[in-house]
C-alpha cells in the first residue's frame, strides 16, 4: 500500500468574465493572472474583443476569458461584433463569472439576467470594488436580493484592484470546473498573440492619454511586427475616423504621439521582456467601425 494522499483529479475550463463596462473585467483578469494582459482604463468599452488569460494551481487550470462589456447603446458594425464575443465567451464558458460594480448605481440588470437564464451553466457573481464601499452591511442587503432574483453558485464580495478575496473566488469556481487534464501546457499565460496584445497595449494608451469621445473613434494596426533577439521593431498605425482626429492624436509639434508612443513602448517591453523599437502613424480610414474588411484585419469581426 502506498502512504502517498490521494491525488486530487485535475480540473480545467473555462470561466467567461461578463459584466456591464467599466464592472473591473480586465483589472480583475490581470490580478489573477498576476500580468498585465487585458488592457484598462477608466472609460467604459475599453475591451472590444475576446482575451483568455490562463491560471494554473497545483492541480487546476482555469482559463479566463475577459469579454468587452455588455451594452445595448451603440449599433456600429464594431459594437456587433463586441456583443458577439460576449455571446460567444457564454457558449465556451464551463462556468460565468459575473462582475458587479458595486458602486454603480444600477445592479440588477434585466439584460443580463436574460442571457444567463438562457446559458444553462453554473453562475458566480463576484461584488467587484468593496474598497470603496464604507458601510458593509448595505453589501448584505444586496447579496441577499442577489441571492433570491438568480440563485448563482456563490456571491464573493472582492476587490479586483486590491486584490482582496481573489482566493475565495477561485476556491468558489474550481469545483465547478470539469474533472479533466489540463488544456493548456502549465506555463501559458494567455492565447493571444503578442502582436494582438502590443496592439491593445497601444489602444489603452489612446483610452488613458486622449480626452473625451476620441478614443472611441481610434483603433490599431500592426503593420510590421519583426523579433530579434537585440529589439523587436514594430510599426503600427493608429487609425482616426476623421481628419480633425488625426491632428488631436499627434497634437501640438507631434508631443501627443510621442506621449502615447513612449508609454505603450514600456508596456510592450515589460511584456515581451526585452527591447522595442516603437513606430506609430496616424491614418485617417472615414467609418472604420462599420467597415468590414477593416474590422476582419483588426480581428473583430
Ligand atoms: N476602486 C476600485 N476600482 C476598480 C476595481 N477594479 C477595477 N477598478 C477600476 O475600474 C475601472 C474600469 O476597470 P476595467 O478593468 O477597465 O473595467 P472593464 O469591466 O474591463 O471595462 P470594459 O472593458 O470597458 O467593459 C478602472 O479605472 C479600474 O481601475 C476595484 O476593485 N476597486
Ligand atoms: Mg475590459
């Protein structure tokens, strides 16, 4: 006989992150990953598409996937093809984390309850921001109401920028994960490719530097993405949806490219681990949103 403890069986799947924008998806994504991977910013409809980030434990993986915020608000070809990927992150999902702000004023949302109802697999609500929150018990009150309107697996209050009771919520989705080996190699931290990521790491910083509705008319494109062990040269295009645009994102003597050069640059590098050559051009491409053949070579379509 063997005096070893028996060995737990391994659990994988996927966990899709749902949530209105701005609930703190992304942040929380990171957090748990412990890597920058998913970009944020202030701004609600900063996450226009799909991005998996992976976790494995001792004997668990769990691949997230964090999805652009649910909303009903805009019809562009671009926010069609957002609400597919939240539609298509609830078909993979083995389990849903749903995301609540718990300071936004609107919780219960009517829209989202419709599309769990229809989803049929276990639920998890996380209460997302309880840093900002002083008097706790209003927190109980809402986990009861929560409780009763949707009866979820668990509710685990948490801070995603604090971290605090991040553990809690993976002892939470664990169990509902299935029982099989893992399926990703246990080092992965994310599907996406570090062209797509070096993309998006640019369009955050359009989303933190630019004011205003600008950054909602901005997207990116990598045009050369060349590795070599030394520096690895990118050049990329930042594309505007009218001509005035074009003159904001360069801004005064070039200054405000430059700005958002240099801070996607230290993200790149900090991400790929290793030097980069960083060019950025400004290309004005009139209803970019709704242009099909634009948004299939920006991978949102
Ligand atoms: N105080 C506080 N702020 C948070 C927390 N989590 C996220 N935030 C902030 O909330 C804002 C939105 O965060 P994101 O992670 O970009 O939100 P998201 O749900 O991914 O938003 P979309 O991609 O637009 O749907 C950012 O300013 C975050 O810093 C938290 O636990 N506490
Ligand atoms: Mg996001």
């Amino acid at each position: 006989m063997s005096d070893l403890a028996p060995v737990l069986p391994a659990r994988s799947g996927f966990v899709a992150i749902i949530g209105r924008p701005n609930a703190g998806k992304s942040t929380l994504l990171n957090a748990l990953i412990g890597q920058k991977i998913s970009i944020t910013s202030r701004r609600p409809q900063t996450t226009r598409q799909n991005i998996a980030g992976i976790l494995t434990t001792g004997d668990a993986q769990l691949v997230f996937l964090d999805t652009p915020g649910f909303q009903t608000q805009y019809h562009t070809g671009l926010t069609k093809a957002m609400d597919r990927g939240f539609k298509n992150a609830l078909s993979e999902a083995n389990v849903v984390l749903w995301l609540i702000d718990v300071t936004a004023r609107e919780h219960i949302d009517p829209q989202i309850h419709a599309r769990l109802a229809g989803a049929a697999v276990p639920v998890v609500i996380a209460l997302n921001k309880i840093d900002k929150i002083d008097n706790k018990n209003q927190i109980l009150t809402f986990i009861q109401a929560l409780d009763a309107a949707y009866h979820p697996a668990a509710i685990v209050p948490i801070s995603a920028q604090n971290r605090l009771q991040l553990n809690t919520l993976l002892q939470a989705l664990t169990p509902l994960l299935p029982e099989r080996e893992f399926l990703y190699p246990s080092d992965d931290v994310t599907t996406a490719s570090v062209r797509v990521l070096a993309a998006e790491m640019i369009r955050e910083k359009l989303f933190r530097l630019l004011g205003q509705e600008l950054p909602y008319s901005t997207a990116v494109e990598i045009e050369t993405f060349e590795e070599k062990p030394a520096l690895t040269r990118i050049r990329a295009v930042i594309l505007v949806d009218k001509p005035g645009q074009k003159a904001i994102v360069i801004g005064k003597g070039g200054e405000k490219l430059k700005e958002i050069g240099t801070a996607a640059r230290k993200d790149i590098e900090k991400l790929i681990g290793g030097k980069v050559f960083l060019e950025l051009w400004v290309k004005v491409k009139q209803s970019w949103a709704d242009d099909r053949r634009t948004l299939d070579r920006l991978g949102l379509s």
